[in-house]
C-alpha cells in the first residue's frame, strides 16, 4: 500500500461508515413495505396462518437488517483503521527511503575507495579506474532504485 491508498482507503470507508444509516432505513422501509404487502395478500386471501408466518419471517428480516448494520458499521471502523495504518507505514518507508539510500551509497563510496586503491597500490591504473567507473555507475543505480522507491512509497 501507497501512502495515497492509505488516504484513499480512509476516505472510503469514512464515506461508508456516514452513510451505512441510509442504506440501513432503506433496507429496513424495503422489509417493511414487503413484509406489509405480504402479510396484507395473505389476510385478503384468508389465509391467517400464512399471514402469520410470513409477519415473523419480515421480523427475522429486520433483525438481520439491524445486526447487518452493526457488522458493517464495525467493518468501515476496520476499515478506516487499516487505510490509517497503510498511510502510517507508507510515511515511515518515505522517510526511511532515502536514509536507506544514503546509507548504500556511503557503502558503495567505501567499496569503490578500496577497489580502487588495492588497484593502485598494486600498479594497476586500468583496474582503479574501472573500479571508478563500475562505483559511478552503481551510485547512479542506487539514486534510482531510492527514487524509484520513494515513488511507489507515495503513490503506489
């Protein structure tokens, strides 16, 4: 996860979160408008038993309806708590990034320095300046492997 998944995931279930009430008394009016209509038939049909059986299952549907609506509140709590830690542990990785990198190219710099002088010390220019060369290039791939890095840290 990027730091703006984090946000965007936070935003999201913050949106669900505000408007699960809606969706809820929607659920609910819908039950109750079924639930009323059967009931409703069955009484104009004359059958009580079926109207009875049938006002039961629209109470066993609005119970669900109301602990649907505890679990999913919980669910974009959790939601929204994940998106925050995403966010979190994307701004660590931003800031440790290029301390990271900084850190590979000291190292480089020192195994560059050694390769370059053992070269000399034992006579060989052509093999300190390819040490050179070989340090330079790899410097110029860690700035980009940290930049490349430092991208997908923001935005994934």
């Amino acid at each position: 996860m990027s730091l703006l998944d984090g946000i965007t995931k936070i935003g999201s279930e913050a949106v669900g979160f505000a408007t699960a009430p809606l969706r809820t008394g929607a659920k609910m009016l819908g039950t109750g408008l079924e639930t009323g209509g059967k009931v409703l038939t069955d009484v104009a049909n004359g059958d009580l038993g079926k109207a009875a059986t049938d006002y039961a299952g629209g109470i066993g549907k609005q119970v669900d309806n109301v602990k649907g609506y505890g679990s999913e509140q919980l669910g974009h709590v959790q939601g929204v708590a994940e998106g925050y830690g995403d966010y979190l542990s994307s701004g660590a990785s931003l800031i440790g990034e290029p301390v990271k990198g900084v850190a590979r190219l000291a190292g480089n710099g020192l195994e560059t320095a050694g390769k370059t002088t053992t070269a000399l010390a034992m006579g060989d220019l052509g093999g300190a300046i390819e040490s050179q060369v070989q340090g330079t290039g790899n410097a110029f791939s860690i700035v980009g492997d940290t930049a490349s890095n430092q991208w997908s840290n923001y935005a994934g």
